[in-house]
C-alpha cells in the first residue's frame, strides 16, 4: 500500500504546482514530466530488463513524427494524433527489437545506436516532408483536445500531469506484477530464467515494445504540447538523456526517471548562471554518476534505507 | 512403465574432447536415478542436453514417446524437464519470494502467493521470504535452488550435486525431501556422495569418458567388477 | 572531364579518405580487441589532434614544415597522454565493464567537445601544409600532400603491424588480448597494457586528425564522421581484428569516394549505418574478419 500512496501524492502535489509556481516554472515542470515519461519507458528497457539501448531518440522521434505528420498533413485533432503516435512508438520498437535482440551487451548498444542514427538521417533524406533539421510548427488546428486548446498553459499542464500520472501509475503496476518481476529475471539471470520455461527474447521483446509505446506517447505529447516536430529529437543526445534521467534518479526505481529528469533540468538551469558549457554538465554528470553511484539516487536510498521502495 | 526419457546415440563433442559419446539412457517414470562417474565423464554435459542448455549434436532425445531432441530449453522447461544447477545459480539480487515466486508463475499466476510459500515450506525455507537470495548461506541457496525446481512441478527434476555444500543433518533432511518427490515426480540425481547415492536410487547409471559403463539398481552397480576397477576402486 | 580520369579522381580521393580511416579505425580495434572497451569518445581524440595540430602550427614560427612537423610529434603525443590519464582515473576504476565503460566515454566525448569549443571556439581553422607540391596528371594536377598522407599512414600502418608482431610490448598485448587472467598469472602488468593500448589507440586517432587538418580545417564538431566510419570499419573488418579493419578501411574509404559520386552523400549514410547494424545482427563476426 505504501508505494501506492507515495506514488499518488508525488501527482497531488504535481497537480497544485501551477498555484505556487510562476507559468515560466510550470511550462518547464510540464516539458520535464514529458521527458520523465519518455524516461520512464527507458528505465523499463534498462532498469528492469537490463536492455541499455542507444536507440531511444528513434522511438521518441516515431511518437512525435506519428503526431505531428497527420496533423500536419491530414488535419487530425490531437485525440487522434496522439493515438498514433503511441502506436507509432511501439510499433517501431517491436520492429527495433525484432532485429536487435537477436543480440546482447555491447553489441546491442551499438546495434541501437546505428538503427537510431539511420532513422535520424532519413529523417533528414526526406526534408521536404519531415523538415528536416529544422522541423515544423505543429498547425494549431492539430493542438486542440477536447475543445481546449493545448498551446495554454493551463490545458498545457494539465494534459502533461494526466500523462505523467497515467504513465507513472501504470509502470508502478507493471513492475509489481508477476510480468515485471520477469523483466528482472532477464535483467539479473538470463539463463536461469530460460531453464525455469520463459522464451528471453519474446520478454524483452515485450518489454522493449512497452518502452516504445512510452517513448511514443513522451514524442506525441512533446509534439502536441509544446507544438515542435523536429529531427533534432533523433539524434544520439536525446538518446543519452533518458540513460543521464535514469541513471541519475536510480535505474530500477519507478520514481528515478522523474527525479532524474528534475534535478538535471534544474542543474542546468542553477549552472547557466556561471556557464553556457551544457554539455560540460552533461558529460561530467554522467562520468560521475558510472564511477561513483551507479545506483542512482533513489536506488541508494532503496539499498539503505527504504526497502519498500518500488 | 513406460519410459519418461530416452535417449538414443546421444553425443556432444567439445573439439576433440567426448564429453557424451553415443549414449542409450531410460528413465523410468517415478524412479529416483542416479548419475555417478569419476570428475568429466560427461555428467553434467549429459543432463545439460536432456534439459536443453547444449545442443546435442547427434543422436535423440524423447520424453514420454515424444522427440524433443531440436526443443529450445525453455520449452522443455513448459514440458516438465527441471533443471537444478550444479552451480547455483540462483537470481541473487532478488528476495528468496521473488526466485521462487518466478518459478510458481511460469506455470500459471493463480494463487501465486500461497504456492510460492508452499514450495518455500516444502524445503524448509519458510521465515526467509524476504531476505536477498545472495545474503542466504551455502547451503540455503542450494535448497533455494532445489525449490525453484519443485515450484515447476516437473514430471522430471534434475538435482545436479544437491547435497554438496550441505551440513550431514541438512542431508537427512535433503533425502526426505526428495522421497517424498516420487512417484509423481521422476528424479534424475547426480551426486559424489555414494551414500546419498546408494541410500536413494532405485538404479543407478556410471558414466566414463562419456560412455555408458553399467546400468542397474544400487546392489548390481556396488557388485560390479568394471565399476569397482574404473571407479569405486579408485 | 570524361568518365576514366573522373573515377581516378575520385579513388585517389577515397584512397585519403582510407588512409585517414584506417589510422583512426586501428585505433578503436585496437582499444577493443585488446580492452574489450568499445570507446565512443575516439572521435573526440581525433578532434582534438586537428585542433593542437592548429595549436601548435599557431604558436611556433618559421617554415609551414618545421611547425607541422613540430606538430605531428606533438600532438598525438598529447592526446596520448590525455587518454592515458581517462584511463587511470575513469576506465580502471569502472573495472573495464563494457557497458559502464560505454556510459562513461560518452561523458568524456561530452566533455571534450564542450572543452574543445569554450577554448577554441566554433570557428573552423585552417592548417598550412607543410609543402605545396602538385603533381601534374595529364587530366588534372593533385595535391601532393594528399599522397604524402597515404604514404604516412602506409608507413605508421606498417609500423603498428610490426610493433605488434615483432616487439616484446606487442606480444604482451596480444597477449593480454587473448587471456587477461592467464597474462596476469605469467607476470603481465594488465594494468600498465591497458593504460598503453589506450594511450596508443587515442595517439593513433589524433595522428590522423593531425594529418587530416592540413586538407581540411580544424573545427570542434568534426569528430562524429570519423567516429561513425571508424565503428562502420571496425564492424564490417570483425571487432578486434587488426587485418580485418585494414580491408575493411580500404573497402569502406575507396567506395565512400564511388559511392558518393553516385549517391546523395545522406543516403550513403543511411545505407551504411543500416548495412553495419545488420552485420552485427546477422554475422558478428563481421565481413572480413577471421573469427575472434
């Protein structure tokens, strides 16, 4: 009961934030609960299962594009577009994983990685659709939901808080089953749980699709919030970013992504009064966090202190 | 009785090496059967091509009449072949609930809790639900290996070494608990404790350089001359 | 220019672009086959060779050749050094994981990109070479230097092969290569091997971003292709095999030259990139290579 509790009073108070915070503050609240549902799904491929992809920025990109081209293109309201570009997310996923689970380790990364930088630069091939580097605006005719219209702030946060919620709550309920307590098998001791009569590659294949289906509905909900669909968000930087999110907040815990996500959005924000090196922030944060907690916060805290922590 | 395994000319070479070189082998439902021979003639390797973890490169395997010899392992696992390994090889980061726990609902999720606790109950682990599987002793994760494999309710467990490691009043305890297996439960044993051996099979099977040297029940192997002068002689 | 002396344009231009690739690509194979580290921030130490290669051509008078010279046994030096200290202070101490090690040169290519252009800057600088020599084809002239590159790096190709095969510093790597417990037991200082490979792998990238920069100008973004086509060659060559990254840098480097004659240069990346991930998903042990 008590990470259930924990869990949906995290989201209460997400939910009064737009009362105590600027609309500057909680515009950018709203961009990091997006990117810790993009988090989210990558710490079910990393943290439970043990699949450290390279690949993610694809499956960003498949939910955002899957979004924003009908919209652009066809007229779709959000509803709809949104849909797809869940859809879109797992769909490629399963296509990723079909080809690159056939391998493991260092091999998958790389594997990952080059999938991941084709789709970015056929994103750039076909420019005159997908706009290349330079993306689009998504028209504003596409960004209306239920008859508010997402570019406000207000509906903005809201639909970005309804996300966040329903993400966070249904991972918590994934991996307190009986299926996620097999995505850890796979994570912990492949050959083991072969012998006990699971198929390895049909779960992590499973697992990596519900990662995409994440991954979709972070690139979607970016696409129709924020009103941007760009190729940039297929390069290898936002890739590493759900890994820096996770890491950071604690790889194997449902809460990591989005404490990841929030404290490296404000690490940035604190430093670029002393510094535009970003990057400087981002390599550093990661070299440290490898050497000297590759737990994470919250999987330090689990391993000595709370270990009732989901 | 009909046979549960067969196996047929089975053989795995690794390079020149015959590690399991042409071997006929029956299980007979419900028997306790052990599996001796002197370090690498080819237990391990053996029983590793009836559960499915090496491919065999020649020869047949069936359970209960049926070919499995070209089944992946976790298939065979669904079909009843448990494998305990001699290794243990337990998921050490997780709660000793949780190992188990993944054995109980591969074979379906009802009442997961309370089988799961059965199995821990039924070798003794009850009371360490919680604790990490690698914080257990020695001897404890052997036993947390051996409940995983009862958790599958296999028609056939495969113990490899169980008792190794284990103090002489867990032994005891150990051959009870593998009594009380048969005759739902057909198990295959290997084991360097002649006592434990010869105390539990009801026929027990010596394998040299990969061959099969004798077949027959505890009294006929002790009495065998060939067995005496390659093995029990030694 | 009619059809002929068009593709001989063109390989000799591949022929640079293989010469600079299998420098950089030795390397990387290098790192892995001896390290089982797969290092994604070697692009940055080649990087970082074009840039002191500027450095030091900048700061030291005199004749364009005395200051590149100054610069080819300077710079690769350097980054040498720099490699040797990541490795001692991040790789050693992460226990040489493959995939924590990945997590962390990510950092580093982090790191010494945003290093290169806070002290650098964004600009693209060009480097004189050290002769202007042009042979004259019947065809078309062609830049001396650019044959001069291919030479150098037959030559420090040559040189690898027989530090590794003929010197005792070579076998103790190969060795290490082949069995890091059983090299520890006969005495080997694993830990001093993997400090050198790892030293020795950056200072190669670096020579090549060194002899690159004369051709084209020093900037702080340009070691993503040479990263991209460093694992493509490694890939396709067998990870870990030397002789196979060297045909596999011929291969990739002279066609790269065709193809793109042919091809939108996008396109041929695309193919590319699409081409290494289903070797590695279908024949791991690459094209060429013999198996590891």
């Amino acid at each position: 009961m008590k990470p259930w509790i924990l869990h949906i009073a995290l989201i209460a108070v997400l939910a009064t934030a737009p009362l105590w915070l600027s609309p500057y503050h909680a515009t950018n609240l709203a961009r990091i609960m997006v990117l810790a549902v993009f988090a989210m799904g990558y710490n079910l491929a990393f943290g439970y299962t043990g699949l450290l992809s390279l690949g993610h920025a694809l499956l960003l990109a498949a939910g955002m594009y899957a979004a924003g081209l009908p919209a652009q293109l066809w007229g779709w309201a959000a509803g709809p577009a949104f849909i797809a570009g869940i859809a879109g997310g797992g769909l490629i996923a399963a296509a990723l994983g079909l080809l690159a689970l056939r391998t493991a380790g260092v091999s998958f990364m790389i594997v990952t990685l080059m999938f991941a930088q084709a789709g970015y630069l056929t994103l750039l091939y076909f420019a005159h659709v997908t706009g290349g580097e330079d993306g689009f605006a998504v028209v504003s005719s596409g960004r209306v939901l239920l008859g508010s219209d997402l570019s406000t702030d207000t509906p903005r946060f809201l639909a970005a808080l309804t996300i966040f919620a329903i993400g966070l709550l249904a991972s918590l309920a994934l991996v307190r089953s009986p299926f996620g307590r097999t995505m850890v098998a796979m994570r912990e001791n492949e050959e083991r749980s072969r012998m006990l009569g699971y198929n390895p590659f049909t779960v992590k294949l499973a697992a990596l699709t519900l990662s995409g289906l994440y991954a979709g509905a972070a690139g979607a909900a970016y696409a129709l919030l924020f009103g941007y669909v760009g190729a940039s968000f297929a390069t290898i930087q936002y890739s590493i970013l759900p890994m820096l999110y996770v890491l950071m907040g604690g790889a194997g815990t449902t809460l990591g992504p989005f404490l990841g996500a929030l404290l490296m959005f404000a690490l940035i924000e604190a430093a670029t009064v002393l510094t535009t090196a970003h990057q400087f922030i981002v390599g550093a944060a990661l070299v440290v966090l490898i050497l000297f907690a590759p737990k994470g916060i919250l999987g330090t805290i689990r391993e000595r202190w709370l270990r009732w922590l989901p | 009785m009909a046979p549960l395994i067969q196996t047929r000319g089975l053989t795995r070479h690794f390079g020149g090496l015959k590690a399991v070189d042409g071997v006929d082998f029956t299980l007979t439902q419900g028997e306790i059967h052990g599996l001796i021979g002197p370090n690498g003639a080819g237990k391990t390797t053996f029983v590793s091509l009836l559960s499915g973890r090496l491919p065999a490169q020649s020869g047949t395997i069936s359970l209960n009449g049926e070919d499995i010899t070209r089944l992946p392992a976790h298939h065979r696992a669904r079909k009843g072949i448990a494998y305990t390994f001699q290794i243990t090889s337990v998921f050490p980061r997780l709660s000793v609930f949780d190992n188990v726990a993944l054995a109980v609902q591969s074979q379906g999720t009802r009442d997961l809790t309370a089988r799961t606790r059965a199995a821990l109950v039924r070798v003794g682990l009850d009371g360490l639900e919680e604790q990490e599987a690698q914080t257990l002793s020695y001897g404890h994760q052997r036993l947390l290996e051996v409940a995983m494999g009862l958790a599958l309710h296999p028609r056939l467990l495969i113990l490899d070494e169980p008792t190794q490691g284990l103090a002489a009043s867990e032994i005891e305890g150990f051959k009870s608990l593998v009594r009380s297996l048969v005759p739902e439960t057909t198990v295959l044993l290997i084991e360097h404790n002649m006592e434990v051996v010869m105390d539990l099979a009801t026929r027990i099977t010596v394998l040299t350089f990969g061959r099969v040297l004798a077949t027959g029940t505890p009294a006929e192997i002790r009495a065998n001359p060939h067995v005496q002068e390659a093995y029990l002689g030694a | 220019m009619a059809f002929g002396p068009f593709l001989l344009l063109a390989l000799m231009e591949g022929l640079v672009t293989a010469a600079i690739l299998a420098l950089a690509a030795s390397g990387l194979s290098l790192v892995f086959g001896v390290m089982r580290v797969v290092n994604v921030a070697h692009g940055e130490f080649y990087m970082l060779g074009a840039v002191l290669a500027w450095a030091v051509t900048t700061m030291i008078p005199g004749p364009p050749a005395m200051a590149f010279l100054a610069a080819v046994l300077i710079a690769p030096l350097l980054v040498a050094a720099l490699a040797a200290a990541a490795d001692g202070l991040i790789l050693k101490r992460l226990n040489y994981d493959p995939e924590a090690t990945i997590v962390a040169t990510i950092g580093l290519l982090y790191i010494l990109q945003q290093a290169a252009l806070s002290l650098y800057g964004p600009n693209a600088n060009p480097v004189a070479a050290p002769f202007t020599w042009r042979i004259q084809l019947p065809w078309f002239g062609y830049s001396g230097y650019k044959l001069f590159v291919v030479l150098a790096a037959i030559l420090v190709l040559l040189a690898l092969w027989a530090f590794m095969t003929r010197t005792r510093a070579g076998l103790v790597m190969r060795a290490t290569q082949v069995d890091r417990t059983t090299a520890q037991a006969f005495g080997i200082n694993v830990d001093r091997v993997y400090m050198g490979t790892f030293a020795l792998g950056a200072g190669l990238a670096a020579l090549a971003g060194v002899l690159i920069v004369p051709v084209q100008q020093a900037q702080y973004l340009m070691g993503h292709d040479p990263l991209l086509l460093s694992f493509i060659v490694v890939i396709i060559g067998g990870l870990g095999s030397l002789r196979g990254t060297l045909i596999a840098a011929l291969v990739i480097g002279l066609s790269d030259g065709v193809i793109s004659m042919f091809f939108t240069p996008t396109l041929a990346k695309i193919l590319a990139t699409l081409l290494v991930a289903m070797v590695l998903v279908f024949r791991p042990q690459g094209l060429f290579g013999a198996k590891a």
